[in-house]
C-alpha cells in the first residue's frame, strides 16, 4: 500500500456497505453503458483479441477481414485511411483514478470498447460527462464485479488502484479465472513488482520510472531526462492536447 496516495478514493464510505463497499453489497452496480454491439464471437475466431473491425464501413458485413490491422489503431500512431483498419479490443479497467482515468479516455477515443471499475462513484467524474463507455460501482478483487464489468470475454485488463494488493489480486483474478488474454497491473513497491513480474505477471512500478528519470536527469542532463521521459509519455501528452 501507498500511505495517503487517495487518487482513487478506495477508502470513501460509498453507502450502507459501509467503508470501501458499495452500497447494496459486494455486487458490481452499472452506471452507465454505451450501446456498443457484443456480438463479436465471428471476429474473435478469426482475429483473437479483436471486438469488432472498424475504419472501413461494411468491412465487416462484406467479410473484408484481409485488410492491414492496425491493432491499437490511432493509440500507437499507426497507419489509418482507405484499405486500412484496427481492431476494436475490449479493455476493463480497475481504477479510475489519474492514470485510470487517462488510459480509458484515450482507449475510448481510439474506438475501443472500455468499462472502468471504481469503488467510488465521484471517480468516474474524471471520465468527463461525454465517455462513451461502461461504468461499473464495485471492488475490482470481487469476481462477481469483475463479471459485471465484462471481464469474460476481455481481451485487455489493467489494475491501477492505490493498493498494491488489489492490483495484484484483481490482475491475478483477471489472468487465471478469466483468461484474459493481455493483463498488467502496477506495483508500486519494487520488491514486490519484481516477484510477481518473475511470476508471469505483466507489471510496472512507477516508483522505478520516476527514480529512473530523476537519475537521468542528475547523470546526463535534462535534455536526457526529456527524451527519456517523452519516450514514455509522448504520445499521450500529445493526444490529450
């Protein structure tokens, strides 16, 4: 755990569930959904990892699967226009806090299916009042939440709450009960990132980022530090503008 890293509001008494559950129990409560046709199960067979084809009307209604993918689409930068398209992935998640919050807006803005878990109601404000996608009220560790929010049949999943425990937990959930086929989670003790990383698990720890470019910074000068830390973050401080 991080003391006093609140980013996002875990510890808030969310109703009658008392302190860090929402109310009306451990179940998972929607609050908003964007109608975004599931019925992918064709386009997962052929392309696994995909939702759904989109950058070229009727491509998938034609059968036009042999085009150049472009699998995160505007996200990575890649090529877009006439005979090219992405595939539309089914992201969840955990955490709407600032990186959370962040990571499913440009999700959402390259066309990506994204439901956000939070135990507090007030964090999916920073989604901004035009997401268009899912919202769902529960504790990402909670199995019956995580099925809520669509996590049969994912194809990304990320844990960034302000506990190592949950993410660790929901990540481990995520990738052995459900199968996910990309998950990653954030660590912030380095220790333990390093063990569940030799473990299988996909991780990153912010602490060593940061460190990294402070050492940078101090060894090489701040046009180092600059390269280095746009590398990491170019393309998303651009797209947010």
């Amino acid at each position: 755990e991080v003391p006093g890293h609140l980013e996002d509001g875990e510890h808030q008494d969310l109703g009658p569930g008392g302190a860090g559950q929402p109310a009306g129990g451990a179940q998972g409560i929607l609050i908003d959904q964007h109608p975004l046709d599931r019925d992918h199960d064709a386009t997962r067979a052929q392309h696994p990892g995909a939702l759904r084809l989109a950058g070229r009307p009727g491509a998938e209604e034609s059968g036009c699967h042999d085009l150049p993918l472009c699998p995160l689409g505007p996200l990575a930068g890649a090529p877009s226009g006439p005979g090219y398209t992405h595939l539309v992935v089914k992201a969840v998640i955990v955490g709407c806090g600032r990186v959370g919050s962040v990571l499913a807006r440009e999700l959402a803005a390259a066309g990506h299916d994204v439901t956000v878990v939070d135990t507090t109601r007030a964090s999916f404000d920073r989604l901004g009042s035009h997401f268009p996608g899912r919202m769902v009220l529960g504790n990402g560790i909670d199995q019956h939440v995580l099925e809520e929010a669509g996590a049969p049949g994912a194809d990304w999943f990320v844990s960034v709450t302000n506990g190592d425990n949950r993410n660790i937990m929901s990540a481990q959930i995520a990738r052995e009960i459900f199968k996910i086929p990309r998950v990653m989670t954030r660590i912030y003790d380095p220790i333990r990132e390093a063990v569940y990383r030799e473990m299988g698990l996909y991780t990153y720890c912010p602490t060593l980022v940061g460190a990294a470019i402070a050492r940078t910074y101090f060894e090489e000068g701040p046009e180092a530090a600059d390269q280095a830390r746009s590398e990491l973050t170019g393309s998303l401080v651009a797209s947010l503008g």
